[in-house]
C-alpha cells in the first residue's frame, strides 16, 4: 500500500474521476520511448564494433597528431558488461591491432608513444576481461535470487484455478521493487463447502515484514475459508491472525501493520456475489460494456484495526449474471501515474469494452497502464479477474 496515503478517485463512498483517455499524443510519445530502449536492447551487442569502427574513421580523418586512442578503450570497456569474455577479448584484440595499424600507415609504429599507446589497450583489455567475469558472477547470483523468489512467489501466491464451475478466474502479480518477485500484495481462491471464496489484500509496508504479513493473511484465509459458514467469521479470523501478527512483529504503534482487504464469495446456488470491503479499493464490476466501481455500503477499518472502530460488518450482495466479471485489484492500479502526476482510471478507459475472459481483461488492463506510466511503476500491483460463463459450458 501506498506510503504516502495519495488521494485516489475516491472519496466518501462515491467515484470521483480524476482523469480520462490519455491524449494520443502523449500515448505516441510513451510508446516511441519505450521502442527506442527496445532497438537499444536488441542491437546493444553493436556498440562496441560502431566504436571501433568511428575510431579508425576518426584516426584515418584527422591530422597525425590527433589520436582516437580514448575510443578503441572505451570499445573494449563497453564489450564487458554487453559481450562474452570470448566477445570482451576479441575486441580488445581487435582495437589493439587496429591502433597498431594506425600507427604502422603513419609511420610511428617504432616511436615511445607507440609502445605507450598500444600498452594502455593492452592493459584495458585485461581489464575488461576481469570485470566482464565479475559482472558474469554477479548476474549468476542474481538470476539465482530471482529464482528464489519466483519459488516464493509459487508457493505464497499460486495462480488460481482456471475454472471452479462457471467462474473462470485468471490472477497477475507485478512487484515494483526492480528484481522483486513478491511484495506486499496477496490474493487467494479457494473452492470451499460454502462456496467459492477469494481474497485480495494489500499490506503495509514493504520489505521481508511485509511478506511475512502476507504469509500470515494467505495461509489464515486458507484455513479459515474451509471452517467458517459465514463470511463475517471469516474476516473475524483474519482480523485477529493480522492484529496477533502485529503485536509479534514488534511494531512501535497500532496503526502499523495492518491490511486493507476485499474478500468475496461466490455462493454455490444463485447468481450473486457477497463481498466484504476492509479500508480497500473498491473492485470493479464489469456487465457488458459498461464498468462500475462496486463501493461498500458503510466503509470500515482495514485488517487489524477493527478495535480502533465501532462500524459492525458489513456484508454487500451484488448481482453477477452470466457474462459479468469483477475485478479484484490493489492500489498500485489507481495510484499509477503519467508523467503529469495523473492518476490511472480503469473505470474512463475500459468504459465501452468487452472482454471475452478474465484472462484477456487482464492482458488489456496491464498493457493500458503500462502505457499510462510510460513503463514505470513505484507500488506493487495485484489482479485477480472472475468471470461467471453459462453453467453448462
């Protein structure tokens, strides 16, 4: 959840809409910068070939006194960290042979400056070999982190089942902290006696704390979701695991480590949806073209301070028919932002579309903000989309 507690599109249980298309212009710019950084990519293995081939252009050009020695060095610094140590080497090879060359057709090739010249390349091709390894190792161990924390990531928050009878569900997760796999968001489904029962959260905080939080809420709601009839039983649950949790986390105030929380559930008879909002975004209720925000009839604490409050539970039943999907998300989607500081509005651009299954809404809804924020993000961001299809399909 956001630090800074930004003011979203949403204020005293109703929408306020804070933005609406995004310019084409702006779309285009977003768009050209990231193709840019993407040929960048593709073609970054060519920079050091295009230096040595402007240092010969700029030796060859240029008066004899007048040496591109700075650039055949820096070729052979700039294959390290883009080429193999074969690659790093063979341009080091490369660029001293070219200089030598240079010196051989203006004929100092036995002068002090020579020997001077062609050591410093020398010496940097060595150079570059060695951090080319260290970079090498260092990627090694970095890969093995994201493993790490993909196998994390698996094992906290599995994907979701495609289908529990007629409700397909599809479910994303994208940690802003470059390199994380995990964060501070969860999200579960679980098929139980009483039904289908979801939840999507958002903990407070970041780091290690925050991913012992969601630890804590996912494999209580795990539990809990198969032993409780009721749904405000279940969120009695979950609020005493969160509250006991923050008191054995050492927290220096009440008010830290809490969870904002949606849990929903899909009863087995009847078309409907019962959902139970604590201090979270309100999902999005998706009915042919049109989408709504679906706000909680009397708003509550969030996860772990109900003793700060005085509000009873509230339980919202909301109709959802053959074709509806609901969208369950953290606020990393609504507090996306432009480069103007705009905040994201699902609800102003998704207005007028269809999607077949959840699966492609997400697909849409990802690609949009990344083209909103121009490809950065600074919250993580939790999706889990449910879809009712026909009985019997």
């Amino acid at each position: 959840m956001g630090e800074a507690g930004e003011v979203r599109g949403r204020a005293g249980g109703r929408t306020v809409s804070l933005t609406g298309q995004e310019p084409p212009r702006r779309r285009e710019q977003h768009v050209a910068r990231l193709g840019v950084w993407k040929w960048a990519g593709e073609h970054g293995r060519l920079l050091p070939t295009v230096l040595l081939l402007f240092a010969v252009s700029m030796d060859l050009g240029t008066p004899p006194t007048v040496s591109a020695s700075a650039l055949y060095t820096v070729a052979i610094l700039a294959a390290a960290p883009l080429l193999s140590l074969r690659g790093t080497i063979l341009t080091g090879v490369s660029a001293l042979f070219l200089d030598w060359a240079m010196f051989v057709n203006f004929g100092y090739r036995q002068s002090a400056i020579a020997f001077s010249e062609l050591s410093m390349v020398a010496t940097v091709t060595v150079i570059a070999a060695f951090l080319n390894r260290l970079l090498y190792h260092r990627e090694m161990q970095l890969r093995s982190v994201r493993d790490i924390a993909a196998a994390v990531q698996r094992a906290v928050l599995p994907h979701p089942p495609e289908r529990i009878g007629p409700l397909r569900f599809a479910a994303r997760y994208e940690a802003a902290q470059t390199d994380a796999q995990i964060g501070g968001d969860l999200y579960s489904v679980v098929d139980t006696p009483f039904g289908v029962r979801c939840v999507i959260g958002d903990v407070r905080g970041k780091g290690m704390g925050a991913v012992r939080a969601v630890a804590v809420g996912i494999g209580t709601f795990r539990e809990a979701a198969q032993q409780e009839p009721s749904l405000i039983g279940l969120v009695e649950r979950l609020e005493r695991a969160v509250a006991l949790e923050a008191r054995q986390s050492g927290s220096t105030t009440e008010l830290e480590g809490f969870i904002t929380g949606v849990l929903a559930e899909f009863p087995r008879w009847g078309k409907e949806v019962r959902l139970v909002n604590r201090g979270h975004p309100a999902p999005l209720l998706f009915l042919g073209d049109t989408v709504q925000y679906v706000e909680p009839g009397r708003p509550n604490l969030p996860l772990g301070l109900a003793a700060l409050g005085t509000n009873p539970e509230c339980v919202d039943t909301v109709t959802f028919p053959e074709g509806a999907s609901l969208l369950l998300y953290t606020d990393g989607l609504t507090e996306a932002r432009d480069e103007t500081g705009t905040f994201y509005d699902p609800v102003g651009r998704f207005k007028g579309h269809r999607h077949p299954g959840p699966e492609a809404l997400l697909d849409a809804l990802l690609a949009d903000v990344s083209r909103h924020t121009g490809g950065q993000r600074t919250d993580d961001l939790a999706l889990l989309a449910i879809t009712r299809t026909p009985d019997n399909a």
